[in-house]
C-alpha cells in the first residue's frame, strides 16, 4: 500500500488477503507450526528462508501488523514488542553493548530515563542525557568516540518538548551514528520522523495506536536509510558474522534495508523473548484501522483545552506544542503541522496541594497512570511516574511540583472544558 495516503494505510496496510481468505487479519493462536521434513525446518532455522516455527520470535498476526505500522511510518520493516519498554531496549541494545554510549535527551519518558539511566548502565552502557533544546556545542559535545547511537522522543512525555528532528539527525550523521526516535505521542499520523532524518522510529503502541486502554505493546521500525556498513568498525554486531547465527552476517545478508529488524528479531527476541501476544496484535490492528479519525479529535481537544487553560486565572501555565505562542510552536508547524497529540500539560497556581486537589474534582478525566486513549484522563507526575527521580532530575526533564498531564480522549469538547472549569473552580 506504498504509494497510498496515511488514512489508506491505518485500514488497508500490512495484510492483504487472498481469494476467501478472511478480510480481517486473522490471529494465529499458535504458539508453533508444522513442517514436512526437519530440513525444512533447519532452513528456516538458517534464516535461508523465511517462515514461522516458534511464536516467541515471529508469527504471521504480529508480522502482519507490524508490517503495517512500517508502512505508515515509510520504513522497509518493522517488528511488534511487548510492550513501548521492550520496543526502546532493543532498539538501543541492538547496536549499543558494553562499554558503549548513547546520547539521549533528557526530556523522555520517566519509564525510558530508568531504563537507560539504571537499568542499561547496569549492563555496562553508557548514557550522556542532554535538553532538546540544548546549543549545538552542547550537542557536539555530548558525543564520545564509543556513542553508537542518539535517541529523542518526537513529543516528549510529559515534557511536550518538540524534538528539532533536522537537528539531532545532522549531528547523529556527522558522528556515523543512526537517530532513533519514539514516536509514541505524534503517531505517523500527524508525523513521520524518516522524512526529517530519523533512521529508526520506536513506539509505544499502548497509547494512541491500540487507543483504547486495552493492550500493551510496542513496536520498532527502520527507515532502511542508515548505511551499516559504511560505519562497519562501529557496529560489530550487524557487520561482523554472528557466530550465534551460524555466522550470519547481517548488514551483508539483508542489506540496509532489513539488518537492524533481522538481528533484532533473530538475536534479541529469540534471547529475551518479548513478544507480543497475537491476541494484542488483532486489538492493535482495530485500532490503527481508526489512528487517523482519532487522532483528529484528540488534536482537536487538546488544543481547545490548551486555549482554554491559557486564559484561565488559575493556571500558572500551559505547554501544548500546537498552541500559537508555545515555545516549541515553531519546531510543531514544521514538523507537526496536522496537529500532535491530545496530551496536553499545565501547571496549577499554587503548587502540588492545589495540582492535587484540582485532579480530585475532575469528574470526566480520571486519574491514571495511562495516557493518549479514547478516555480523558490525567496524572501529576511529581507524586506517580516520576517520583523516583531527585528533585534536579526532575527539573532536567522539565517537570515541576504543580504539572499536571491531561490526556484528552475522544469525548466531546464542551464536556471535558466544563470538567476542567468546574474543578478549577
Ligand atoms: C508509555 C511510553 C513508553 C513505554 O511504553 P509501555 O508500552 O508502557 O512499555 C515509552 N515511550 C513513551 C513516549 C511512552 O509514552
């Protein structure tokens, strides 16, 4: 479905069936398939064919799915993980080992920052955090001879900060090292990160594509843009045979076009097994077969909220890249110019009593450690998800005490205002 429009491609992309064959994706509720000869088998074993034989690496649901997903972000392939966690792990820790270091902003999901900033170091990776809106000596200056990769989120949660894509990428290319950015809060919808630079695009398909609220998951995409080989010494594991594969060399046997998906899938889902559940992949799909209409009407709420709060006495202030006037307003009409995302954050006048005692009126939104579903809900970050991090860290990824993140659903515009002004009373 190449060459159709983003709409076409949220219904139609990824599976196309056959003559009687049924016109949804189907779900293969198996966790194994059958072959005549163990040669057979042994080939695909070989990666010498493609096929399925075990679904904690691969099933034909996940695939169909995951297929569509890279063609509404304009990538050569993609794959489905468990979950928006799983999808960021291994899209770092598939070129990224030991002794390694990644440049990151410091604005990215609290869930992301620990699992970078804890979890990852653990394992011996290095991290060097820098703001988006960071200079470009600060930038420059964050690389290391070891950085293998730079990664931002297009929309930051809960920050909102607005990733200068053109930026990051420019300075990720001149270093020999490929841009990764979670798309999570934009979608491909209102953007698609490879047209801007971006080499690999990660979601967390738990908020707006399922949208519902009713599976977790996550996803990872490759532009195919980024040339492995003309950076071989510093990406062993894609360039070099993988003696765990038979000596398989990635970035030779499947090209830029299919390496990064290939080795990740092979390597690093076969080992950690985060697969996605076939079953989490149907919902997934109903859900990308409605992304673009909902993604209007949470553009459309969050943006009315954000007017609304921006006027409003006791509101400190308002973050909402697509309100004119928003200090990322700029980078949103370049990158974003169809509108971001329904999240939308503000800060109570008063402080985290005030934040608080305003959430507790709220009768439409509920409070919610979720976000971006077709329910609105809301979230003071200070005292939930980001409560492990040190008053400095949460400065560095632009949270205050009195921040709270509304996620406007689908529900209709007058009502959630009259929420809002009546728990702001
Ligand atoms: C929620 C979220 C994640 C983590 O995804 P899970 O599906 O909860 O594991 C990663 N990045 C962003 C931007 C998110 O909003």
């Amino acid at each position: 479905m190449s060459g159709y429009q983003i709409e076409t491609k949220c219904v139609q992309s990824g599976y196309t069936p056959g003559n009687g064959e049924p016109r949804e994706v189907p779900i293969y509720q198996s966790t194994t398939f059958k072959y005549a000869t163990s040669a057979d088998m042994g080939k695909l074993f070989d990666l010498e064919a493609s096929g399925y034989f075990y679904t904690r690496l691969q099933n034909p649901t996940n695939d169909f799915v995951a297929a569509k997903i890279a063609d509404m972000e304009g990538g050569t392939a993609g794959m489905l993980t468990s979950s928006g966690q799983a999808a960021n792990f291994f899209a770092i820790f598939n070129i990224a080992t030991q002794g390694d270091h990644v440049v990151a902003c410091s604005t990215i999901y609290g869930g992301t920052f620990n699992l970078f900033n804890v979890t990852m170091r653990k394992m011996g990776i290095d991290f060097t955090f820098v703001n988006p809106d960071c200079s470009d000596e600060e930038l420059e200056n964050a690389f290391k001879p070891n950085t293998k990769a730079v990664f931002g989120e297009t929309i930051a949660n809960p920050a909102l900060t607005v990733l200068d894509f053109e930026r990051f990428a420019k300075a990720a290319h001149a270093h020999g090292v490929p841009l990764i950015v979670d798309n999570t809060f934009a979608t491909p919808v209102n953007c698609r990160p490879f047209i801007f630079g971006a080499d690999i695009v990660t979601h967390s398909t738990t908020k707006y594509m399922d949208g519902h609220g009713a599976a977790v998951g996550g996803a990872i995409v490759d532009s195919g843009q980024f040339d492995w080989m003309a950076h071989a010494e510093k990406f062993p594991g894609l360039t070099t045979p993988d003696e765990s594969y038979h000596g398989i060399t990635y970035a030779e046997k499947f090209g830029k076009e299919g390496a990064f998906i290939t080795k990740a899938t092979a390597q690093l889902m076969r080992d950690f097994g985060s697969i996605q559940s076939p079953q989490h992949a149907f919902l997934l799909n109903l859900g990308l077969e409605s992304l673009h209409v909902r993604m209007k009407q949470h553009c459309d709420n969050g943006l009315a909220l954000a007017r609304f709060l921006h006027d409003h006495p006791k509101v400190d202030w308002v973050s909402y890249p697509s309100l004119p006037g928003d200090k990322y307003y700029p980078l949103a009409e370049k990158y974003l110019p169809h509108g971001s995302c329904g999240v939308v954050s503000f800060g109570v006048k008063g402080g985290r009593k005030e934040a608080e005692e305003f959430m507790g009126r709220l009768k439409v939104f509920a409070i919610e450690t979720h976000v971006a579903d077709a329910r609105s809900c809301c979230l003071h970050p200070a005292s939930s998800t980001h409560r492990q991090l040190t008053e400095q860290e949460l400065i560095d990824c632009g949270i205050s005490g009195n921040l709270v993140r509304m996620s406007c659903g689908l529900e209709a515009t007058k009502d959630l205002i009259e929420d809002v002004e009546q728990a702001l009373g």
